[in-house]
C-alpha cells in the first residue's frame, strides 16, 4: 500500500517539477552514466588468441631445476666422515685417531660424563622429540628450567630458546627491526647474522670491520640526513649488530667504544655472542662480563648453543620487555618445533659446570689458546694468522692470494689433507662466497681448547709447518 | 572455505552434502571429477582407483585394491548471523581496550631508552595486549612427561589477569590431542628410546661443526641413505630443524627471475625461504587446482611484470597437509598442471610423511603417484618420526647441488646423533625392516582412528574442515571466547587440545584442532568425543546444519 502511494507520489511530483529541474536530473543521470562507463576504456593489454597463448606456454624453456650441477669431486661432495664421537682426537676412518682442532667445543663439555648422563636421565623421561611447537604442548619443563638459567647466567631478566643456532641469530633480529629501520653493522658477520639482515628488510648499513670512526662518520651522516626530516627520523628506529668475537676473523669487537656510540646516537644493541659463551671475562659471562659492562647498555644477547655448550639450538636474553616480544614475533620460535628436551638438559649442566668451575675452565683455554696463537703466528711466512690471542677461533690466510678464490681454497685444502696425514684434523672455513655479502678471503679456521697439551700444540705446529712445506713451495 | 572442485551440478544450492551423500557423489565422479582436460592420467573410475600411467609406465597404485581417496567437498561456510557476532565480539574486546588504554594507558615503558623510537609501535602489541593477553593461558603450556597418548601439564595461574603465569606445582593428567605425535613414536621406552640412548653414548650429543666441515658422521649418512630408500628417490640430503629446511634452501634453489606459485595457507617457514630467495611469488587460493592453473598460464604468458622477460623457471609450492586446515592437498592435479606448463613442484610433507599412504610415504604414497613426479619432497622428523629435523629428497642432482649451495650444510650445526638415530629406528620400524609388522600396526591404527573420529565429530553435529583421511582435525567454532572455553573445559575434562584463533586464522576462522595419533585407543576417541560433545553443549557450538544419519560409526 505505502509503496505504490510513494511511487505515485513521486510521479505527481515529477510531473509538477518544472523544466529546468527535468534537465538538472538529466544532466546528473548522464554525470552517473559517464562515470560508469569512463572506466570501460577499452585497456591496451593485447588480447591474446587461445591458441597463441598455446603457443607461447609451448615455447617458455625454463632453465633445469639445477642450472650447474656440481662435478661429482666438488670438495663439499666429498666430505670427511667422523666415526664416533667427536671429542678431542677424532676418527676420521684413517686409522688412527687425529687431535681434533677443527670443531668448536672450546671446553670441551661434551665429553664429560655428567653432561652425557643429564642428557640421558631427560632421554628416559621425555624421549628424543617434543611433537610440537613452544605454543602448542611442545614447552617442558626442561624448557623452562633452561630458560630461567640462561637468563640468570647472564643477569637478565628473561631467556628465549631456539632450536637451531642459525635461526636464533636468524630470527631475533627481524622480531624487532622492520622495514624503513636501520641496522648498523660490522661488514664481517656471519652468515645467520646476514641473513637477519636480509630477513628484516631495513636498510643495512655495513662498518668497517672494527672500525669505530668509520662507524661514527656514518652515524653522523645519519644525523644530518634525519635532521631534515625529523618526522621520518622519530619512526625510524635504529638498530648495531655486531659479534664479540668474529667468527669470520677471529677478532674482539670494541665494546666499550661501541657502548658509547649506543648511548650517543640512541643505537639498540645485538651482540652475537656464540663465540663467547662461556669462554669470556671473570665469570666468563662473555663480552660484557670482561669489559666490565653492565647488562642494560646492551638491549639483547644472542648465542648459539652450538659452541661451549656442546648442543644444538640458540638462546637470546635481555630484559623481560624485549625478550617476551620474540615469544609472539620470533618466526623461528613460534613457527618451529621446541628443542628435543635432552639436548636442552645438556646445556642445563653445562650452566651448572660453568657457574662452578667456570673461571678456572676460562683461565686454562685461555692459556692455550694464547699458547696456540703463539706457536701459529712463527709458522713460516707463506701463511699468516688472524685473530686475537684469547680468541679460542683463529683464521690462517695464504699471505700470497693467486688471486683466484677456488685456487687458493684447494692449496688451503691440500695442507689441510697434508696436516691430517701428520694427526691433526682441521677445517677449511666453509663459505658460500657468492651469497656472502663481503666473502672473507679462504682460511683455515684453528679451534683452540682447553685440553691441549703443550706436546699437543707443538705437535699441531710441526704437523702445519711441515704440511705447509710440503705444499707450498 | 575454497572447495577444490565444485560439486556435481544434481546437487543445487546444497551448501554442503551430508556424509552418505558426499561418499556417494565421490564414488561415482571422484576427485579430479571427469576433468576434460585430464591429459596422460584417469585416477579413479566408478570408485574404484585404476593404475596410473605415466609415460607408457604402468604404476600400481598401492596394493591394487580399490581405495577411496581424499573427497574434496567444500567445507560447510560461516553463516551471516554468525560472521557477524564474531566481528561484534573482536569488536567488544577491542573496544573495551581501547577504553581502558584511554583512562590507564600501558605502563609497559621500557628502562634505560629514554628519548628512543620506541621499540614497537602499532596494533599488534595492542592486540597482544588486550586480546590475546586474556586467552593466554590456552598456548605455551608446560609438560612434563612424553608428549605421548596422555600427557602431563604443569598447572598453571595467573595472578594478574593473564600478564604473567605462574606454575601452582600441580600436574594435570590428560588426553594428549594437541601434539602432532602422529604414529605415536614419541616414547620413553621401547627401541627407538634405547637405540637413541646408545647413539648418545658413542657418538656424542652434538658434533659442534657443519655438515662441510667435521659434522658429517655415520649415522648422517646412514640416515641420508634410509630416507632415499623410504621415500623411492635417488638422494635425499638432511637438516637439524624442520623450519630451517625450508628457510634455508629455498634460497639455493630459487633467485630473482624465478616464478613461484605458492597455496596461501602455506607455512610460515615457506613464505620466509620464498621471500629470501627473491622470487617473485604469485599466491593461489588454498588447494585450488584450477585458481593455480589461471595465475599460472597467465604469468607464464605475460612473462616478467617489470622485465617482461620470460621467466627463469617457476615453481608450484604447496604442502601435503595444512596443519591448520587438515587439508590433503590435491596432488594428482597439481603433478598434471605441473607437467603440462613445465614448471617444477615443491612439496612440504612436514604433517603428512608418515601419516598418510598405505606405507607412511606421505601424500604421495597415499596418491600412489611416482615419487619422480615431484621434483622437491621436502619433510621434517618432527611430527610421526618424534625426533627433529627435516629433509629435502630428490634427484641426485639436485641433492648434489644443495650439499653444495645449502645455508643449513655450510652454517648449520649438524643434527644430534641420538635425534638422527631415533629417527632412523622409527623410519625402519615403518618400513618393516625391524623384523616385526609394528610399523604397518600403526599406520593402519592412525588411519582407522581418523576415520572413526571425524565420522564421529561430523555426526555430533559439529563442522569439521579438511579431508577425511587427515589427522589434522580442525572443528570449527568461530568466536574467540568458544575457543578459549573449549580449551579450558576440555583441560578440566581431561582432554589436551590445541585452540587457534586470528591471526593464525581468518577472524571468521577460529577453531580447535585434534591431532590424532596412533597411540590412542577406540577408548580414548570415545572419552575425548564424549566431553567435546558436552563442552559443546555447553557453549553452543554444534554449528553443522546439515542432517545428520543416525547410524553408529564402526571404528
């Protein structure tokens, strides 16, 4: 009823209207129609024929799934294999066992029994695997407990744990730095640590390596630029990663230096402390610990479990504010099953050995691997040493590059082949040197530990004196 | 929810087909139904699945008998009255954190960073904040036992309304429904317990080295050999995690110039490898063949958005079941697009290795494909195999070439020897070769658990997605207070169940999930179906519309 008196009151109305209202709603219909059809130019994407289309998925060649497949004596094709345990001699199926200066146990936890038993009581009562994610049903206890250690080791607040050492380092540092950030760091950092930065999407600003000037000209750079655009600036948060001691050259960052430029320009601080762990300052606590810094100058500690720990996984830790953000925003915590609970209660009695017998383990490695840096740095001059001498990581580089990288990869390689013949087992530094973003030149990476002798350390320095020799001549 | 295919035209505006129905339409069309464009493979006639051809070459599909496969069907949809409270109901929690922010803004300011950016900005730490803060007590649950049949929680309170959990030191006994312990091989006692225990005692817990340099021990290479020979490929190369698998080598395998068609509900380790490879990824609705083959044809057809270049190569991405969907994915047409526009397909089997085929081989077992058909299998050890790690097999190429160009292989510690050997203990028991036929008991357990289950739920009158040889099995709730409730009441109850809400769902899309495991019993199914059926009485999440046959489920 109400709708047909509407309509035929409207048509009254439009009937009564007088012209000049006619032509005004004529002129907005065909506005309406314009609008309408003013998208409908006809667009300049060519149309295609079905058949043509045919044709042209017909021509596509894709590139094969693998464009170079690699020789079948590619030196990574052809790995050596451990028989047992790896430990401080190992066998690599030579015969006889060989002192091992290659892996990154620096104190040597892994071999003792009581860390092997913790492992075993948590095999019994939790078994290997831990069938889910942290969120869902996949946190034990041991979880916990070793979170809680960690954090109270290094006098933080909180610990977040990963289950892979590549993706702690991988996945901390894009939780917090977003796209339109900036992240200042040293141009010699690890390859998770660069993969962070590329996960991240900020801008990356590379230092040189330990160079605290070139660090603070770009800072100042910085200053200047957000000096012009002070909105930009108040959004842009920044961020400094760098490592305590580089494993890529085997050198101390300056921290204290470091910690300054923090304050000055208002840096976040990640230090990258896999090297460290356990292995630094009087309560060998790491960087902070031996530079006598407090804790809140840096906002977060990374570390593999993958080193003095003698383990598998990562942890980070720092104040409860930054650390709980990883709980929600670390893909590889949220998205990635928890650690096997035994690889975990490892590491809970690694902490115990270190708050007891930390220091004294300390002072020993650093004994030998200031007695190590000694004996390599008089090996003859074809080869030269880097890193510092407390470092348990040292790099030695032909002095004379041929220039060409594989070259002078297979001449490292050969000596080490020559050193295992003569009973120590090292490692040519593995690299992918076309995703690296500055390659570090080939070495061969020396790990010291606290267990060698001085008979050992001769014996190492005859055997790469007299490999080198043999190799070049 | 994307139905893979539509139904059959007889059915009309039939939102969904009740269980006779759907067995029925899938008996007589299938999956993959009369597709006329179905090139060099028919999978299945009149119900009964025929041996697929490939290339002239006669593949058996497993055992011979007639098997009914997945039934793509699509899933029942969120009717408007419930959308809409939904919406209401995020709406309700934000609005009342946005009052409280107004009169008491957070108090979370961070210590020694004065005059810094702050560190977050924006809406998700308010959502943290305000939503997820009152619900957190449903994740991030302590056990304290073997994430097994039954499981341990660690009783937890909160004394200041969900900011911070404390433990209360008591122990709740459970079913567990929540771990994805999928041919219950997450035991502490039993050969895989002991082989690890001896493993640890000769060769360590951890080697401290890639793989290149001195990580690479016996049973890697023991491993590496059992995994080519389990999945029938010429090589397969393995990871000490799961996540970094795919993060780790997609990067190797693709570059800038590469096209990449991934599902959207593909996991997060995917999505991140995806992006670090630089290629450039076009995303398909979820499992959806024929979305996949439009963007594919006209992405290869117009080349390169910016270059206009032809492409380097493309590749499909896609899972073999969505953990949060309980979808199979749709294997046999995504192998013919595949071959037909010569692009590559990369499947992740991490929930379906193990769970699904006649002989655990994953999804492609279970489609009795040739496994040279996929180019990539990737898997982790996670899930049926309790252990940890994942895998990527192939041809020996390709291994040769990640050994070569992998991140994991060159930075990556190697895996743990007591992981590496629980996994091959529980991969030989699968395979039979432990001299006993404990491995086919439990795949078959699995599968008639799934089955029974899910009938089960479905009849209750619960919408239960994903297909119905999956043990994922999400049943769908909709409001964010039913999923915490849900969790809560099933706890009381006894029961262990994993919520998910946004943002790991759509908002219209929050649900509880049932991982099913060979280590529980007809009983257990029985107890758990009981109190879900009750708890949902109790907060009205019976939202299946569809009729109901009444008659009993047969285990």
């Amino acid at each position: 009823m109400t709708t047909k008196w509407n309509v035929y009151e409207s048509f009254q109305a439009l009937l009564q209207a007088g012209p000049y209202h006619l032509a005004l709603e004529g002129v907005l219909i065909l506005c309406i129609i314009w609008l309408f059809t003013a998208k409908k130019k006809p667009s300049r994407l060519i149309r295609l024929t079905k058949k043509e289309e045919e044709d042209l998925i017909a021509e596509w060649i894709p590139e094969p799934l693998v464009p170079n497949p690699p020789e079948a004596d590619h030196p990574s094709l052809n790995t050596r294999t451990v028989y047992g345990k790896v430990g401080r001699y190992i066998d690599l199926g030579t015969g006889e066992k060989v002192l091992n200066l290659g892996t990154h146990s620096y104190l040597n936890l892994g071999e003792r029994p009581e860390v092997e038993e913790a492992a075993l009581q948590c095999l019994h009562k939790y078994g290997v695997g831990s069938c889910g994610p942290r969120g869902f049903y996949g946190t034990t206890q041991v979880h916990l407990e070793l979170e809680d250690r960690l954090a109270a080791y290094f006098n933080c607040e909180m610990g977040v744990l990963y289950s892979y050492g590549f993706s702690t380092i991988a996945s901390a540092i894009p939780a917090y730095s977003k796209s339109g950030d900036i992240i200042y760091a040293d141009e010699m950092v690890n390859f998770p640590i660069q993969k962070g930065l590329h996960a991240s999407r900020s801008r990356i600003v590379f230092f040189r390596h330990n160079d605290v000037e070139h660090l603070e000209e770009l800072l100042k750079e910085q200053v200047i630029l957000d000096k012009k655009d002070p909105k930009k600036a108040n959004a842009t948060r920044k961020f400094m990663v760098v490592e305590s001691i580089y494993m890529n050259t085997g050198k101390m960052c300056p921290l204290p230096e470091l910690v300054k430029l923090r304050q000055k320009y208002k840096l976040r601080l990640f230090i990258d402390e896999s090297i460290t762990f356990g292995t630094l300052g009087e309560n060998c606590r790491g960087i902070t610990d031996y530079f006598n810094i407090p804790m809140k100058e840096v906002d977060m500690i990374m570390a593999t479990l993958e080193t003095t720990a003698a383990s598998t996984g990562g942890f980070c830790v720092g104040t409860k504010f930054v650390i709980d953000h990883q709980r929600l925003s670390g893909l590889g915590y949220c998205f990635s099953a928890s650690l096997p609970p035994m690889l975990a209660a490892s590491v809970i009695k690694v902490i115990d050995i270190l708050e007891t017998e930390g220091p004294a383990l300390m002072q020993e490695l650093h004994d030998k691997c200031r007695q190590l840096h000694v004996a390599l740095s008089t090996l003859p001059d074809k080869v030269e040493l880097s890193g510092d001498d407390i470092s348990p990581v040292k790099h030695l580089r032909l002095k004379e590059s041929t220039g060409v990288r594989e070259e002078d990869e297979a001449i490292l390689r050969k000596i080490v082949e020559k050193a295992e013949k003569y009973g120590i087992a090292l490692t040519v530094a593995a690299y992918l040197r076309d995703q690296e973003a500055l390659p570090p030149p080939p070495s061969i990476r020396v790990t010291a530990n606290k267990d060698l002798t001085k008979e050992e350390i001769s014996k190492a320095f005859k055997a790469l004196q007299q490999a080198i020799d043999d190799v070049i001549e | 929810m994307v139905a893979h295919t539509e139904l059959p035209a007889q059915v009309p505006n039939e939102k969904i087909l009740n269980q006779d129905q759907i067995a029925r339409c899938s008996d007589a069309k299938s999956f993959g139904h009369a597709r006329p464009d179905i090139e060099d493979a028919v999978y299945v006639q009149n119900g009964a699945a025929i041996p697929i051809q490939n290339g002239g070459k006669v593949i058996p599909v497993a055992d011979g008998k007639p098997e009914r496969k997945a039934r793509h069907h699509k899933e029942e949809e969120c009717s408007l009255f419930v959308a809409f409270f939904t919406f209401v109901s995020y709406g309700v929690l934000l609005l009342v954190g946005y009052i409280k922010e107004f009169f008491n803004p957070p108090s979370t300011k961070e210590k020694n960073r004065e005059g810094y950016v702050p560190l977050y900005i924006g809406f998700e730490s308010f959502y943290t904040r305000n939503v997820y803060r009152r619900i957190q007590d449903c994740w991030n649950r302590a056990i304290c036992s073997v994430p097994g049949a039954y499981i341990d929680l660690l009783e937890r309170y909160s004394p200041d309304y969900g900011w911070t959990m404390k433990l209360t030191g008591k122990v709740i006994k459970c079913i567990n429904v929540g771990s994805y312990n999928y041919l219950g091989f997450a035991e502490n006692v039993g050969q895989c317990h002991d082989d690890s225990e001896k493993a640890l005692k000769q060769h360590g817990i951890s080697s401290c080295s890639p793989r290149l340099e001195l990580g690479t021990g016996t049973l890697h290479r023991q491993l590496e050999t059992l995994v080519s020979e389990f999945l029938g490929v010429e090589d397969a190369i393995t990871f000490g995690m799961g996540y970094a698998t795919n993060v780790l080598n997609l990067p190797s395998l693709l570059g800038p110039g590469c096209l990449v068609l991934s599902d959207e509900f593909n996991h997060a380790s995917l999505i991140l490898g995806l992006r670090l490879s630089g290629a450039t990824v076009k995303v398909f609705r979820h499992n959806d063949s024929e979305d996949l083959e439009r963007k594919l044809r006209e992405a290869i057809i117009l080349g390169h958005p910016r270059t206009r270049r032809p492409w380097k190569k493309a590749m499909i991405v896609v899972e073999g079941i969505y953990s949060m969907e309980g979808t199979i994915c749709d294997l046999p047409n995504f192998i013919r697009i595949k071959k037909k526009y010569k692009t590559y397909l990369y499947v992740d089997e991490a929930h379906s290795i193990g769970a699904l085929g006649p002989n655990g081989g994953g999804v492609v077992d279970y489609y009795g494909v040739d496994p040279k058909e996929v180019d990539i299998q990737m898997g982790t050890f996670t899930k049926s195999f309790g252990a940890a790690g994942g895998y990527i097999a192939g041809s020996k190429e390709l291994i040769n070439h990640l050994r070569v160009h992998s991140h994991a292989q060159t930075y990556g510690v190697s895996m743990s020897p007591p992981v590496a050997q629980q996994i091959i203990t529980a991969m030989s028991t699968i395979m039979g070769r432990n001299g006993n036929d404990e491995g086919r008991r439990r795949i078959l357990q699995l599968s008639r658990n799934v089955k029974y289950f899910r009938q089960r739920l479905r009849q209750k009158g619960f919408i239960v997605y994903g297909h119905d040889d999956s043990p994922v099995v999400p049943m769908i709730l909709y409001l964010i207070p039913k999923i915490s409730m849900f969790v809560r009441e099933l706890t009381k109850r006894g029961v262990a169940g994993v919520g998910v809400g946004f943002p790991a769902t759509r908002i219209t899309g929050g649900r509880m999930r049932f991982c099913l495991s060979a280590a529980h019993t007809k009983e257990m199914l029985d107890k758990i179906l009981e109190e879900v059926d009750e708890v949902g009485h109790l907060c009205s999440a019976h939202y299946s519309s569809i009729p109901k046959s009444k008659e009993p489920i047969e285990w």
